[in-house]
C-alpha cells in the first residue's frame, strides 16, 4: 500500500515545521479537570473535513491535534510523533497524520502506525460532540 505524504520542502521537514496552525482564537478552548473543550462556534479552522487546529498551552500537559476527519468525525490525537517527538499534520483526503520531519512516519486515524521509522502508535485520545462542542478527554 503506498502512503500519500504532504509535498514539504527538505528544509520544512528538516526544521519539523508541521503545517497545521493554532486556532486564529486562542480563547475558543479551554482545559479543566483533565479534559479540553473547544468551541467550534469560535474555530472556523475546523469547519470542514480534512481540517485541523493544534492546541498549545502552558496548562495544557500534551499538545494536541485536533482533526476534522475527511469522514466527517473529531480526533484528537496527542501531537507528538513516535519516532522522533515531532509535531503532526493531517494528510488531505487520506484519513491519515503524518509526522512533519524528514522521516515522514504516517498513522491511521487510529493511530496505528502506517509507514515510516515510527515503531510505537500515537495517542489517540476519546473526543465527545456535543452540539457546537468538542469534549476531549487527555487524563
């Protein structure tokens, strides 16, 4: 099976320079209590399938990927390859992640490994809808 990769320059993978952005609002998320809330109202980054936010904070103990599936589901995946502790970025239209950095480890939306030096799965953490909100649960 050949995995799609994002087309990146040598120096974006060398630099592990991931494409996915924070949200424009930072305030549309908060933590408590080991789970974060988004407000999807307040992050228009995930209006549609194969898009994606990262959530960074000094509060917030893992970074986190949030995707909106191309299959129309949330995941929120622990922002952290495998292999080499890079940031990930969705790969459009494949229902993959893959790491920023050279070696270009690919995942499932299930965050079995695919393709690439990782050996170990990425975190895959339970995400909850509810109406214009996303319950991530990270502890």
């Amino acid at each position: 099976m050949a995995v799609k990769t994002l087309k990146r320059s040598f120096w974006q993978r060398l630099l592990g320079k991931p494409v996915t952005s924070p949200p424009l609002d930072a305030s549309c998320w908060s933590f408590s209590e080991g789970k974060v809330v988004v407000d999807l109202s307040r992050a228009p980054e995930l209006s549609k399938p194969g898009s994606a936010v990262r959530l960074e904070g000094v509060d917030l103990p893992k970074r986190i990927l949030v995707v909106h599936g191309d299959d129309g589901e949330y995941y929120a995946f622990c922002n952290q390859c495998g292999h080499g502790g890079r940031r990930l970025d969705p790969v459009p239209e494949t229902n993959t992640i893959q790491c920023c950095s050279i070696g270009k480890s690919t995942y499932s939306y299930e965050g079995k490994v695919l393709a690439g030096p990782a050996k170990k799965p990425v975190t895959l953490f339970p995400v909850q809808k509810m109406e214009n909100l996303l319950e991530i649960t990270i502890l």
